[in-house]
C-alpha cells in the first residue's frame, strides 16, 4: 500500500503537467457513487500494479481493453479533483431542420461507434469517414462499424488531401514517439484509400492538428509546451514555418473568407483561442486573441458552422464549447470521455448537421447534433 499510495501521489503531481485526459461520466467512480474518492484511486493504482483485478473497478478500464493505464488514472484523478461532469440530456426538437438527418436538439451527444479504439483524427473523404489513432486508420460505416484500413504508428490528426488522406505521428517507424521527445522522428503520413502508407513530410517533433489551406498546402500544429511555429507543408512535401508565434497551437480552422485562421492552445497559460489574418500573399498575418478557456480543459480540436460559430473540443473537461463570433464563449454539450477532433458530416448517411467526435483516450466514436451545416472544408 505504501508503493501505491507514492504512486498516487506522483500521478497527482503529474496531472496537470501530462497530456491525457479526463473520461466517461465519471471514470474511476467503482461504486457509482458519482465522485472518485482516495481510495478508489489507490484501486486503480493497485489494478495497474497487477495487485488487485480490474473487476473491482470497471469504471476505470475506459477502453474495455482489461487493464488500467497511466492515462486512465489521470482521467480518475482529475475526476477526483474537480468531481465528476454533469451530463446534460437537452430536449430533442420534433423534426429536423431542411437538410439535416437527425431531429435531435442541438448538444445532444449520443454513441456513433461504440468500442472502435482510441481516437484522435477524423475526416471525410470519397463518402466515406475515416478516424486516425490508436493502431492506425480505420474506416467507418454509416451503421457505426470499424474497418482497419492501414497500420500507421502513433497517428493523431488528420485531413483529405488530393485525394489521399495525410495524418500526422510522432514516429516516422524506426523509432517509436512519445509525445515532444526530441528523439522523435515527427512526420506525416501519406494513406491511400486502398490503404498504401508512406512518410510525406518531416520536420517536426509532435505534430498534431491539420488543415488544409486554399492555396493547396497544409497547416500542421505541434502542440508541445514549448513549441511556437506552425509548419507549412507544400504538394511536394517540404516543410517550412508558416508562423513562429503561437505557443502550443492545436486545432485549426478557417473562417467563410478564409481571411482568417482560428487556433486553439493546449498546454499554455490560459489555453487562448486565437484567431489569425491571413495576408494576401497568404502569410501569416496579425494574430489576435479571442478569449482564454479555464484551466485543465485542454483545448483540442475545433469546427466552425455555417453561422460563424466556433465549436471547441475540450478534452480534459469531456465538453464542446461553443463561440459565438463576438467571442462570447458557451457549454454546448458534454458527457463524452476525452473528446478530440471533430468533423461534420459529409457522406450520404452521414448528418451534415452533426459533428462526429473522436475520443482520445475512450474507445467511442460521438454525434453531437448542431442543427446546422458546417463551413466547407477544402480537400
């Protein structure tokens, strides 16, 4: 108990400092008590240490897979710090607005793809939606199944390019990543749709977050404590620095215009959403910023509706906040473990009203119902 109890102590040290995340409705709460106390955490230490079976707490194994990891105690923890998130349940609408598929109220979060793995990335391409993570790309079908599509180590997020999807790891395959090493060999990741994969670009320690630009090259965000740029990649894969003055940039999106580039921060004081000019030349121009988040929530990926609204992820918190294009910042849905990246729907079966939610350290893949269309995505 005493090897447990320093073990605690260091994962409550480290929780703020490590990238996980937090989880399901309450993860680590073994006796559905709705709050994780001490004692279910030196459970879930003692399940890790192989001391005790995890049938004593289920309610920490959140990717079924039966075992309790490092990540998983963090997510216990910081349940057992800030107590456990509300889930809201907001009242459906009768019927659906003109073009969307589900008449559920906006926020409204339910399972697409129960037990897929962890994920991160998420993009559409060719009607067919596609997630990185985990063991590598995987296809998912309207009914919410998983097909493995190629093996690709350590994949986080990910974009449609050119026809060909592009996911950026912190491993080229001759090294494995571990999140802002500087031995990392950071790349990304080139994958047909018949599932070839081959290294397109490198140059980077953690790369993260994509997006593609109108002027045919991709924006890569790496989102390490210290790092500052956000890489540009062009069609032929070289890598410079499109701008060097965002700390721990992370997800990325384009307004209408594509004018302007809005950014969410992770591990930076304050977490701000930033929003940056685009010259003519399309260079990085004037950055301002739109608002902090609180602290813990992690900001991670984001999308923007046809409305100007800006939809946040925020991983730590299991929420998506919404902000409006005043800057002023709402809870728009929760009561999901880990939410990562989000896409909205664009492939029939898929609705364009809704965002599907990658879940980094969960094994679900969620809608969250919008009530309105997503901005275009350039591929």
């Amino acid at each position: 108990m005493k090897a447990a109890s320093c073990t605690l102590a260091f994962v409550m040290a480290m929780t703020f400092g490590a990238r996980s995340s937090l989880a399901q409705t309450c993860a680590g709460d073994c006796d559905d008590s709705h709050d994780v106390t001490v004692n279910e955490l030196l459970v879930l230490v003692n399940i890790a240490l192989d001391s005790a079976a995890v049938s004593t707490c289920v309610a920490g194994d959140l990717n079924h897979d039966g075992q309790i990891t490092i990540d998983e105690i963090l997510v216990a923890v910081k349940n057992a710090l800030s107590a456990c998130p509300i889930v809201s349940t907001p009242t459906p609408t009768p019927t659906p607005a003109a073009g969307c598929l589900s008449s559920a109220a906006p926020g409204t979060v339910s399972v697409f793809a129960p037990h897929v793995g962890a994920s991160e990335g998420i993009a559409f391409l060719n009607d067919k939606l596609y997630i990185a993570g985990g063991a590598g790309i995987r296809v998912l079908g309207t009914d919410g199944s998983s097909t493995m599509l190629a093996t690709v180590p350590s994949t986080v997020g990910m974009v449609a390019w050119n026809g060909a999807l592009y996911a950026a790891s912190g491993s080229d395959g001759t090294v494995a990543g571990s999140f802002c090493a500087a031995t990392n060999h950071g790349v990304i990741w080139k994958i047909t749709t018949d599932g070839e994969s081959s290294v397109f670009a490198r140059g980077f320690i953690s790369p993260n977050f994509l997006v593609v630009t109108p002027w045919n090259t991709l924006l890569v965000a790496d989102d390490c404590r210290t790092n500052s740029n956000i890489y540009e990649v062009d069609a032929s894969g070289n890598t410079s620095v499109w701008n060097g003055t965002v700390l721990s940039a992370n997800g990325m999106a384009f307004d209408a215009s594509f004018n302007n580039l809005f950014v969410a921060t992770t591990f930076v004081s304050g977490s701000p959403l930033y929003e940056i000019a685009v010259n003519p030349d399309y260079s990085s121009g004037a950055v301002t910023k739109i608002r902090n988040f609180s602290a813990g929530t992690t900001p991670d990926g984001i999308a923007i509706d046809n409305l100007g609204e800006i939809y946040v992820a925020l991983n730590v918190a299991g929420l998506i906040h919404k902000v409006a294009p005043d800057g002023t910042d709402s809870p728009f849905a929760s009561g999901m473990t880990t939410p990562a990246s989000l896409a909205f729907g664009n492939a029939p079966g898929f609705d364009p009203c809704s965002m599907y939610v990658t879940s980094l350290v969960g094994d679900n893949v969620y809608q969250v119902a919008v009530g309105t269309t997503g901005l275009p995505l350039v591929q």
